[in-house]
C-alpha cells in the first residue's frame, strides 16, 4: 500500500455514488472499537471527508468525543479505499448539506433526509486496492470446512438465528475493526469470516495474512456483517488469537457483545437491555 495524504480528482470522483459500502471506525467512550455502515461517505476536497446524517447512531456521537476514526470506501466494482482521518466538525447547511439533499436516494427518501454533515480531514489513505478474490474465494470454502471444529460447544446462544445466518452467508461481506497502537482504527476485509456457533466467529487467514497476523491475542476487535439486502450486524469480543482447526490456521473471535446497526433502529442485542417504565412523559 502507498501511503498518501490527498485523494486524487479520480478517487473523489469514485466515492460519489450513493450505491457503495461505507465504514467508518471509531472508539468509543470506553475504548472498545465501533464500525458503521455509512455509505454517505465522500470526499469533499483532497484532503476532507464528508458523512451525510440522516439517523443518530452511536458512530455520530462517539467520533465527536474521540475524533480519531478509520474509514474504508468500497465501490461496486471492488475497488476500495482505506485511511485515517480525524472529526473536525458538524452543519446543517451548507453547499455540502446541498448536495446531499440533491441525491435521489436521501431526496426521495420517504423517512429521513440528511439534517446533518459531518467533517473529517484526512490523516492518511493508501491509494486504490482490489478485493483480492483469488484468496477471498478459498479462504472461505475452506473457513467453512474447518469452522465445526472451532466451536464452543454451548448451549447459551448470543447470536440469534438471523445474525448467525448472516455471518455464514457466503456472499455476505465482513470486515474486522481494531484500535491500532497509534490509536486510530484500523480496517480490514475479511469476506471469509463465518460463525463457528453462535458465540464464537472464525477465518482464515490466506487473505490479508500480514494485517491479520499483527492482530494480538487479547484485543478487542468488532466484525461488521453485512448483506447484499444491506442488512447488518455488529459483533464484539475478546481476539483468541490463530490456531489450526482441521488443518487450517484461522483466528477466533468470542463475542461477548451483539449491536443492531441497521438503521431506523439501532441498539444493543447482547447483553439483552431491560426494558424501563416510562413514568415521565
């Protein structure tokens, strides 16, 4: 990858369209990792990133208090752009606010529009990468034959059957989010990633081996999976390290959280939320 701190009139070109995955990773108050599907990102500038604000997720309100934050931009055709960049600030108007509201999928929407946008100047990108497919392919044909041996063997269930379903789904894209020793996040695809059971997510690591490798045992990571329906989940847990299951190196995710990223209703899964009495209206 080619370090670079500006986008090209090209690559802000590529990241107008409305139809491409967005992710932005941010800390949160805690300083547990968070990754959201925001595919309202843009590029302003050469050196400034835009996200459109249509409904109130935790990314919006975690990126003002640690303004830190990593981002990946993939397009239709599979090229995808990954860097650093740092929250600066907000509007609600504003040639950005303009453009916006002028794009059909937020000017026809019959629910939300974009109220606010968000600024990020850009730290670092590295240029325009492909999804290597000739890895992505095997590593998850052979994630699928090695994942039974990886399981917890327990009865308590985290993920519900539909989010299960959604991480072993092949077509599905995956991407794992950690907090780099700089403290920025850090992003990486992992298409191959499938759930073991219901606590407990594995993949190979033939794609992207370096940046997997440098993944410690003992860090908190989040895998964000998402659909070709544009539906999504978001998990969090204790990074197990790599191990050989059925002659297969694949690292291990136990989660320990579950989060709703899709949207109008985002939220906590896991640990379940008690529900409180509303007594003040």
């Amino acid at each position: 990858m080619t370090l670079k701190h500006h986008f090209s009139k090209n690559e802000m070109k590529a990241f107008e369209p409305a139809e491409k995955i967005g992710l932005i990773a941010c800390v949160n108050p805690d300083g547990h990792i968070h990754l959201t599907l925001i595919t309202s990102i843009m590029a302003c500038g050469p050196d400034q990133l835009t996200l459109g604000q249509f409904c109130m997720g935790l990314s919006k309100w975690y990126m003002q208090i640690n303004p830190q934050v990593g981002f990946l931009v993939m397009t239709l055709d599979r090229r995808l752009w990954r860097g650093k960049a740092r929250w600066s600030h907000k509007k609600t108007d504003g040639p950005e606010y303009e453009i916006y509201n002028d794009i059909p999928m937020f000017r026809y929407n019959a629910y939300f529009g974009i109220n606010t946008v968000h600024y990020l100047d850009l730290v670092e990108t590295y240029g325009e990468e492909k999804l290597p497919m000739a890895k992505i392919i095997p590593a998850a044909m052979t994630t699928k034959l090695a994942k039974g041996a990886a399981a917890t063997n327990s009865e308590d269930r985290i993920l519900k059957p539909f989010a299960e379903s959604l991480f072993n789904q092949l077509d599905s894209l995956k991407f794992i989010a950690y907090v780099g020793k700089d403290g920025f996040p850090v992003i990486i695809p992992a298409i191959q990633c499938q759930a073991s059971d219901s606590r407990r997510i594995v993949f190979s690591t033939l794609p992207y081996y370096d940046e997997l490798q440098a993944i410690e045992a003992g860090t908190r990571i989040a895998i964000l999976g998402v659909n070709l329906k544009m539906q999504s989940v978001l998990v969090r847990g204790t990074f197990q390290g790599f191990k050989k299951y059925r002659l297969t190196t694949m690292g291990a995710l136990d989660i320990d959280w579950v989060y709703n990223s899709m949207p109008p209703s985002h939220g906590q899964i896991y640990p379940e939320v008690e529900l409180e009495t509303v007594t003040e209206f």
